[in-house]
C-alpha cells in the first residue's frame, strides 16, 4: 500500500470514506503513513499526550483497547473494553478537537500488524475544503459512539 491509489482502494472500505470520491481518498491517501506495530507494543498510553494529531485505522492485525478501572476492592486495574481489527480506527476525536489531549485509553498491540496513519491536521484542512465531508463523518462518528456507548453501559467487549 505505497501509492495514494493503493490507499484510495483500502479507504473506500472504510465506512468512515465510503461515501467520498475517489479523488478525495486519494488526496487523505497522500498525507498518510503505514505504521507497522508488535504484540505488546504500546501505540497510545491513557493519560498521555501524542505529539501529533493522527488518525489510525487499522490496515491488518489486532489491538486492545484498555481503560483503567477501579476495582470493588479499590484497586486500579487495566480492562480489556474493545479489541480493535482490521478496519477499525482511533484518534478521532483528538483530531476533531484540533488539539492534543490526554488518551482516554491505551492502546496496545496484540497481534503483529500493520496501520495507516492519517496526518490529523492536514484530514482537517480537507474536511474545510469539503464542507460536505464534514456532515459525512460526523455521521460516522456518532453512530460509532452510539455502539461505544452501548457496549460501555452494557459491559460487554467488542
């Protein structure tokens, strides 16, 4: 996956692109990296600050998504509240705030694979472009945070 179109092809897949242009994926496609990561590899860790905005969408492999909890007995543990698979993406949320904050989670590899990793300031500077794509992903973003939500008061992992 090292041309645009390469990535074009990939992101259409995505339900976060589907609905753009080929022309408009492959531009997203041109400031994009691939990211290769190991099991047990931290990519984010829970509190911390990222040095930049990204966007991570997951090419192959699998990670964890794991909030610390308070336990019953008031210890602090790590729980395991989301496997993420190919397709899957994290970062959003920094990205669309247009700042840095601290993670709300810590990522971490399970398997060895491989991700693509969108420059969040310069998907911003596309989404003003297209004002039209703006609507399009806040659609896909709410419906994803309707099903996080769903799977937090429900407990279960997905």
């Amino acid at each position: 996956m090292k041309t645009a179109k390469e990535r074009n092809l990939f992101l259409k897949n995505i339900d976060l692109f589907a609905n753009m242009t080929d022309d408009e994926r492959e531009l997203i496609g041109r400031f994009s990296r691939i990211q290769s990561f190991k099991p047990g590899q931290i990519i984010i860790k829970e509190d911390e600050h990222e040095e930049a905005l990204n966007l991570y969408i997951v090419i192959n492999g699998e990670l964890a998504m794991l909030k610390t909890v308070e336990t019953k007995e008031g210890e602090r543990v790590e729980k395991i509240f989301r496997y993420l698979k190919d397709g899957d993406y994290f970062g959003e949320i920094e990205v669309f705030v247009g700042e840095t904050l601290p993670a709300s989670a810590t990522i971490i590899g399970v398997t060895e694979g491989r991700m693509l990793v969108i420059d969040g300031k310069k998907f911003l500077t596309v989404l003003n472009k297209y004002p039209h794509l703006t609507i399009q992903v806040c659609g896909q973003f709410s419906r994803r945070m309707r099903e996080l939500n769903k799977a937090h008061v429900t407990g279960e992992v997905t």
